[in-house]
C-alpha cells in the first residue's frame, strides 16, 4: 500500500479527531482571510508554527512544508509591493503560510485510515441523496490496488514501444495504457459480480 | 451505478495518480515545469463521460485529501489542496465533467476539431477561470493579473489537449464506453 503523508507522535494534535482537525481548518482558512491586519495573522502564523515542535514535527518539516510555496509567496509579495505597499504583501503571504502550514499539520498529524473513517462518518447523511459508502469505499480500495498494477503495465508497454524505437511518443504509451487496463477493469467488474458483491 | 461504472471510476483515479509518477519536462526559456497529471481529468472525461469522469477526479481528490501524495512531484494533503494553486486542482473535477459533457454530446459526430476543441475547452478555459479565480483571491491581485502569470502554463496545455485527442480519438474507435452508457 502507498504510505501517507503521515508522520507518527503522541501528541495532542495526533489524538485529535479527525472530524475537530477538519473543522479548525476551515475556521482558520476563513479566519485569516477575514482578519485585514497583517500583525494579528503574523501571531496566527507564529501559532501555527509553534504547534509544530509541541506536536514532535522538527525544524526540517517545517521547511519541508514551505520549500515548495517560497517562490510563489516571493512573487506575490513583490506584485503587492508594486501594486500596493509592504503591509499588502506581508498580509498576503503571511496568510497563505498560516493556511498551508495549519493545513500540512492536519495531514502530517491524522492517519489516512483516519481520514477515511471520518470520511465513512461524513457520508452517511449524504446517503438520501444517492451517496453509498460501501460503492465508495469498494473504489478508494480500487484505486490503491490499481495505481501499482498500472504503473507496471506502464513499465512493460514502454519496454514495447523501447523495442519498436517508440519510446519517446507518450501517445505509443498512453493509448495502450489506456485499452489494456480497461479490459483490466471489466475483468475486474466481472469478478466482483460473479461474486454477488451486493452494491445496492 | 454498475459495478463496471465503478471499476471504471477507480481505474481513471488510479491512471491521474500514476501520471503524476512520470517526471515533469521543463519547457525551455521559460523553465515552466510541465507534468502529464492533468492529462488525468482531460482523458477521464472524453473517456468516461461527464459523470464517471467527473466523479473519478472527485475520487482521486479525495485519496489526496487524505493524506495520499499521489499529486506530481509526491505532494498531497490538505496543504496542497488549500494553497496557491488548489483552484486548479480542485478544477480538475469540473475539467471532466465538462470535457465529458461535450464529448457525449458530439460523440456521434466527433472528429478531431470538435474532439480537440472540447478537451481544450474545459482543460484549459473552465480551468484556468477557476485557478485563477482562486489565485487572485489567495494572492489579492486582479484576475487579469492572476491571468497573465498562468498564460506560461498555456503552452504545455496545448501540448496536452493534443495528446488527449488522439487518445480520445484512438480509444473511441477501439474500446468505446460512452456510447455503451447511453
């Protein structure tokens, strides 16, 4: 199986629920943006970056978390200081900092089997409307068990296209990537029939 | 919803997770990485329909939400999906279900134009009104700004409506599943 993102503790963070994570995300997500005061986020941001160490995340994982959006955050706060002023451009960056990293801390903090036990919660109102969650949880464990089997097909269709000097078209790849794991997936549908899986 | 409907749905998810396995090409002179996942909604929808295409990148979203890194480049979480760039991301959804939109619509009359001007329509139009919605909101800039710094973008797009057509195309005359939907 893929590993999650997940990085293991004891913290009070890890033995949050799931569900309480999500929503303090939201609440913060809206927050920030609510707030136009670039010191009253730059204290939100500080938080954030506090609750890292109290939950057992090291220094390296909070740069692992803000290495990717450093460039973006450059460019926007110099289109604010051009557009605008310093304080613009501080407000902006600092509010999407404060929005990833609370955000990162969700997913390093929550186990992705815990994701989805709340995600099976969250689908149960949605029954009436046509939501089933055992369709949804047959796909999610579909679509863990493909991705590998995929990647090899992937892997010996380009030795094939190697062999007829195709190797560099992606369409000589995609095109039977595509057919010989939709016959795959019919295998597979009748396989799951022939077994009587009850879906309704 | 059949089970087939379903097996379909998972593969497309699985097929967006493992495009974002291949190494992203980085376009000369402007240095803008570009990755084959987003070929991922654009072939779900002109593949699946709008529904099954939809709800596949709905699914795989979902995987990433969770934790999953199955974004190019090994990304995931909520972080990703929140950030910057999550309108285009999130867009990827509504890519699909309007690419499969368009594509049933035409699939009796589908040829290479209607086909690539479907693909480009909700992979590159539909997408990038909502990711650069996004941006502009997130970086507090005009969306005409937030447009001129994705136009770079545009190039590796067209690179990827023109690979989706001709899979599209390819796959219609082999292994045609839309019209089997009805």
């Amino acid at each position: 199986m893929i590993a999650g993102l997940y990085i293991d503790g004891a913290s009070a963070l890890h033995r949050a629920t799931a569900g309480i994570k999500i929503l303090a995300m939201m609440a913060l997500g809206t927050g920030v943006f609510l707030i136009p005061d670039w010191p009253v986020v730059a204290v939100v941001l500080a938080t954030v970056i506090a609750l890292y160490p109290i939950s057992g995340f090291g220094r390296h994982i909070i740069w692992a978390q803000i290495k990717p959006m450093i460039w973006l955050l450059l460019i926007f706060f110099a289109v604010q200081l051009w557009l605008n002023d310093w304080q613009a451009g501080l407000l902006v960056v600092l509010r999407i900092a404060a929005i990833v990293l609370f955000a990162s801390l969700v997913t390093l903090s929550t186990k992705t089997s815990d994701m989805l036990a709340s995600l099976d919660r969250a689908m149960v109102p949605l029954k009436p409307i046509g939501v089933n969650p055992e369709k949804v949880s047959l796909a999610i464990s579909m679509v863990l068990r493909f991705i590998p089997v995929i990647a090899t097909v992937a892997s010996e269709i380009r030795d094939a296209q190697r062999a007829r000097g195709l190797d560099k078209s992606i369409l000589a790849m995609i095109v039977p990537l595509i057919i010989r794991t939709l016959k795959m997936a019919d295998d597979v549908a009748d396989a799951i029939d022939a077994r009587s899986f009850d879906l309704d | 919803m059949k089970t087939k409907d379903i097996v379909y749905i998972a593969l497309f998810a699985a097929l967006t997770a493992v495009l974002g396995l291949f190494p992203p090409i980085t376009l000369p002179i402007t240095g803008v990485p570009v990755t084959a996942q987003s070929l991922g909604p654009m072939l779900a929808g002109a593949i699946l329909g709008a529904r099954r295409g939809g709800l596949s990148i709905v699914l795989f979203l979902v995987l990433v939400a969770v934790g999953l890194p199955l974004l190019s480049g090994g990304r995931g979480g909520f972080g990703v999906m929140i950030g910057v760039t999550g309108g285009f991301i999130f867009g990827w959804a509504v890519t699909a279900f309007v690419v499969g939109l368009l594509i049933e619509k035409l699939w009796n009359k589908l040829n290479v134009v209607n086909a690539a001007l479907s693909i480009a329509f909700g992979g590159i139009v539909v997408l990038y009104a909502i990711g650069n919605a996004w941006v502009a909101v997130a970086a507090d800039i005009s969306y005409w700004q937030a447009t001129v710094g994705a136009a770079p973008f545009l190039i590796g797009d067209a690179i990827k409506v023109a690979i989706a057509t001709a899979a599209c195309l390819a796959v219609k005359r082999s292994y045609p599943l839309i019209s089997k939907a009805g």
